[in-house]
C-alpha cells in the first residue's frame, strides 16, 4: 500500500469489496448483510482509516452537524441540555451547533429555515417554548431535516420527542407541602407561552383539589423563569395578609429570588417560609438553605434526543417520557404556629 493516510480504495481493496460498499457501511447504510459490515470495518480498524466528512457530507447532502434551537431565558436550562446532547455525541462523528432564536420575531421562521439551509443539519433539537410551535417542526420536516422535540409534556410521537410530566411533578411537590400542614401556599407561575408554566399550574391546581383547597389568585403572581421575576413576585405574595406559608416556584432561579425576598423581610426559611422550585439546576444546591425542588430530567432528554437525531435503523429505541422526582433539602418544614 501507498504510504500516507489510507484511503477508502485502500479499504475497499484489502476488504475485497467495492468502493460504493465501504460507502454503505461509513453510511451506515441497513443495505449490507452482517458478515460484510463486520469484515469492512475490521479492514477500518487494521488501517486507521478516518473517513472525510467533507466528502461524506457532499455525497450525503447533509454536515454531521446537529443543531440545538432554542429561545429560552433560562441559561442553566440551555447548558445543561448542551450537556446531554454532547454526552449523547460522545464517540461519534457529529458535532454539535447551537442557534437561539426570538419566537416572537416577525423572522422567526424565516431565520430558522435559513439556519437548517445554511447548516445543512443531520438533525435538530427544539427547545420549548419553540418545540411547542407545530409550524417549526412542519418546517423541519419539509427541509428533510430530522427533528427532536422537547417538551413538559409528549408534543410528538415518540421517535421525535422527549417529554416530562411536569403535571404530574408538580401536583407531588405540592402535595407534599400540604402533607407537612402548608393550606396557604403562593405560587409564581411560568411565563405566557411556554407550555411548561401551563403543565405546572395545572398540577398546584390539581393537588390543591386532591386535598379539598380552592385557589386563591391572590395567592398567585406571574413569573419569566428569571431570578428577577422570582424576587418580584415574592415582594407581591409576601405583601398579603396573611402572607403564604409556602410558596412553590416553577423553576429554581425564581425560588432562589424568593430565598432573597424572604431574608429581605427577616423571614426565615423555612421557619417562617417554606418554598419550592422546579429544576434541580445547581442554583438548588448552591442556596442557602438548599432548596427543595423537582428534579426535571433535563440532560436525561437531551442524551435521549441526540441519540434519536443520529440513530441508524438497526439502533435500539430510546425513551420518550422521562420522570421526574421530588428532591428534598431544607426550605422546607411545618407551618409556624
């Protein structure tokens, strides 16, 4: 053989098949019986050979390129599915592009098709709220783009979705401040549009009516998911009279904001207050107390979804619906008497 690096004639010469054969198996293409696969990529192996993903990508008419799409005021919520996705790459040939996009712009959905035109992406993972969108994900698949859907709840099939039951998670924090005696308990609620605010209002309603309490909207104020908003909203809570014993927040940064509000007041929690996020980003650990909060699956789904945007057709299905759990700290205790 020629020195230098191998080449795929190389391969195709000592494996003693075509060139378009050693194609279909870098392709990982299901048009090949077992025994020639295994026998080519013995060849691969003996050689070294690295394919070009430059001229894979100009025969394939696809990058090894999968995207991360978003438009999310949670940042933690972006690294830790960035997170999930490379861990899903690991020891693969693709690579990981992210893009965040305004959904309420005008250009929305044309920056988005000029994005996957550009890119020439194998695939892509939409975060909500834009996942939440049906209009994107026709999008996606009129370009031939696969796709992946991320959502508080299964926005698709299972092949191109991953999805929490942040109802279902909820309505168990919740009912766990009723079980400790909590009756009076606030919540700051998820922003307009996003599906996630919906899910978990649903499930504070829902355990509020499994334990015989009606919703008091003045126990109610509205949150953007940013610490901001939380300390905002606490101020507003914190003002009535009585005040809550216990407040449940949608996400850790806004219970981290009503932490703040409280110790600002001279509360103490959870003696005076007690509170609960949603997350379990590391904003939960890092409080003072910890905070008790619902562990979203975020870099569980991410991993999954990666691996749905690579798979080959022989590949194993992974999960579509991933739970969630109540992780307890120390913001939380019996209502004063």
């Amino acid at each position: 053989m020629r020195s230098g690096q191998p080449t795929i004639n190389d391969v195709a010469r000592l494996a003693g098949v075509s060139k378009k054969t050693v194609s279909r198996v870098i392709n990982r293409s299901p048009l090949l019986g077992p025994d020639t696969r295994a026998q080519v990529e013995a060849v691969i192996g003996q050689l070294g050979y690295v394919p070009n993903p430059q001229a894979r990508a100009l025969a394939l008419r696809r990058n090894f390129l999968v995207g991360l799409v978003h438009d999310n005021a949670n940042a933690q919520t972006v690294m830790s599915v960035q997170r999930g996705m490379l861990e899903g790459l690991r020891g693969t040939e693709f690579e990981m592009v992210v893009r965040p996009l305004d959904r309420d712009a005008a250009t929305m959905s044309a920056d988005l098709r000029h994005f996957l035109e550009r890119q020439r992406l194998h695939g892509v993972l939409l975060l909500p709220p834009i996942s939440e969108d049906d209009a994107v994900a026709a999008l996606c698949a009129e370009l031939g783009c696969r796709y992946v859907r991320m959502g508080s709840a299964p926005l698709d099939d299972a092949a191109r979705s991953v999805a929490s039951d942040d109802r279902a998670a909820v309505r168990s924090a919740v009912a766990f401040l009723i079980e400790q005696g909590h009756r009076r308990i606030g919540l700051i609620a998820g922003p307009p549009g996003f599906r996630s605010g919906t899910e978990r209002r649903l499930g504070f309603e829902d355990a509020l009516a499994d334990a015989g309490l009606a919703v008091a909207e003045e126990l109610v104020a509205p949150g953007r998911y940013t610490f901001a908003s939380g300390l905002e909203a606490a101020e507003r809570l914190l003002d009535r009279v009585p005040r809550p014993t216990a407040i449940f927040a949608c996400n850790d940064e806004m219970a981290a904001g009503v932490i703040h509000a409280a110790h600002d007041r001279g509360l103490a929690v959870p003696r005076d207050l007690s509170v609960v996020g949603f997350d379990d980003t590391p904003t939960a650990a890092q409080a003072w107390p910890p905070l008790t909060t619902v562990r979203w699956p975020v870099v569980d789904m991410a991993r999954a979804a990666a691996r749905k945007l690579i798979a080959t057709p022989d590949a194993p299905d992974e999960p579509a619906l991933f739970p969630s759990a109540l992780v307890q700290r120390r913001s939380v205790s019996i209502p004063a008497a």
